[in-house]
C-alpha cells in the first residue's frame, strides 16, 4: 500500500512537472509564432500557430531525453517550429500560383547568373524576367511568405527537418557526421559572403539578432516592405546556391 501510495506520488509529482516546463516554455512557443506569421498572408490566424507550437511544445518535453547531451530549449525549438511547418503544410495555404512565382523567380536568378558570371542585380534579375524593377519587387512580396522554412527546415528523405540531424546522437561524433555538418556549415558561409552587403545584412539582424522585420527596417531606415524584399531575395540566392552544389536540397 506504501509503495502504491509513492507510485501515485512520483507519478502526480511528474505531472506538475510537466505543466511547470509546458508554462515555463510558453513564451518560447509565442516568441517563434510570432516570428513565422510576420510571414505568412493575413488570412492565417496567430491562435492557429500557436496551437501548433504548444502541441510540438508537449511532444518535446514528453520525448526529452537529458541524456542525448542536448538543451530542452533547443530541442523544443526544432520541435515547436517543425509542428507549426507541418501545420502549415497540411492546411496547404499557399497558392500554387505563388510556389509557381517563387521557382520562376529562382530560375531567373539563376540564369541571369550563369550569363552574367557573377552574382545579379536586382535590374539584372529583373530584366531576364522581362519586366521592370517595381514589379519584380512586387512579386518578391507576393512570394515572401513561401521562404517559411524552406531555408532553415529542409526536409531528408526520412520526412524530418534536416535541423534534427544536427540534434545530438550517439552517432553524433562519427567522422561522416562532423564531415557533412563542416561542409555544409561550409557551403552556407560562401553562399551568404557572394550575396550583397545588404542582403547580408539583413539575413544577419532577422536570423542571428534575431529582430523582426519591422526591427530591421528601423537599424537600416528602410521600409518594412522593403526589408521584406530584400530577405525573399536573399533567400532565394541562396536556394540557388546551395540547391546547385549539395545535393537532395531542391527536391
């Protein structure tokens, strides 16, 4: 009876501590939400993705093993935005006319690269499309939302973000994997030194300061949907350049 009795204890002491890590982490799911809708069409509502988030929020804490020499917050991350990705891809809210844009767009660059031997203007990009300047950047603002994820979250053959490879294993030290994460690590630095410096600039205040796109608009004095422009721009470049040179990252 005793030993039934602490069973209970330990299992309901379990319970409270995983409501405490499910509040504690909370903002965590509000602050990536925030940061993927400021992408995405009005029609998509905030509430939506942060259900998403806290349901990737629970799988992280029930699945956590503190043993794989890995953060809760880290590991909570991958899981939290790979749930409101995979939210986003069920719901199938992008327009197949837009994926569409986005590959001609990419197409475009990559043409007007291979002509010119070096990285394109804006003009020059513009002009492979035949049209001018204004529309181009009209169109990298109806495609701005579709870079959700696909940069950062590339999905493997096995259907998880390729950001879970990098989560820690026990194959984790294995020369194959430090080889593959160096070269990519690599293959990613090149690409974003052969961009412009203003679209390296921007990928650095929204990626790695972590600012919103309005927050970057403010350090640069440019117009949120500028900033917005020149970030789809810039990740198109650099879809270009990786997708050409590892291979499994177009498809």
């Amino acid at each position: 009876m005793a030993a039934a009795a602490y069973c209970f204890h330990q299992e309901v002491r379990s319970e409270d501590e995983r409501e405490r890590l499910i509040l504690e982490h909370l903002p965590q799911v509000r602050l990536i939400a925030r940061r993927i809708h400021e992408r995405l069409p009005d029609t998509i509502q905030f509430e939506d993705l942060m259900s998403a988030g806290v349901v990737g929020l629970i799988q992280a804490i029930d699945n956590f093993d503190p043993l794989q020499n890995v953060r809760l917050k880290t590991y909570a991350e991958f899981r939290i935005r790979g749930a409101i990705l995979d939210s986003l891809r069920e719901s199938d809210w992008a327009p197949r006319m837009k994926r569409r844009l986005a590959r001609d767009l990419e197409s475009a660059l990559e043409v007007a690269a291979r002509r010119l031997g070096r990285v394109p203007e804006e003009a020059e990009i513009a002009a492979e499309l035949k049209m001018g300047v204004g529309e181009y950047r009209q169109r990298l603002n109806e495609v701005a939302a579709l870079d959700v994820g696909e940069l950062e979250y590339l999905r493997d053959d096995s259907g998880l973000p390729a950001a879970y490879r990098y989560v820690s294993d026990p194959e984790e030290n294995s020369p194959v994997v430090q080889l593959e994460r160096a070269e990519l690590e690599r293959l990613i630095t090149a690409s974003i030194e052969r961009i412009p410096a203003v679209e390296r600039t921007v990928l650095s205040l929204y990626y790695f300061e972590e600012l919103t796109l309005r927050e970057v608009g403010d350090v640069m004095g440019l117009h949120f949907s500028r900033v917005s422009q020149i970030k789809s721009q810039a990740v198109l470049r650099l879809r270009n350049s990786i997708g050409a040179r590892w291979p499994g990252v177009r498809a």
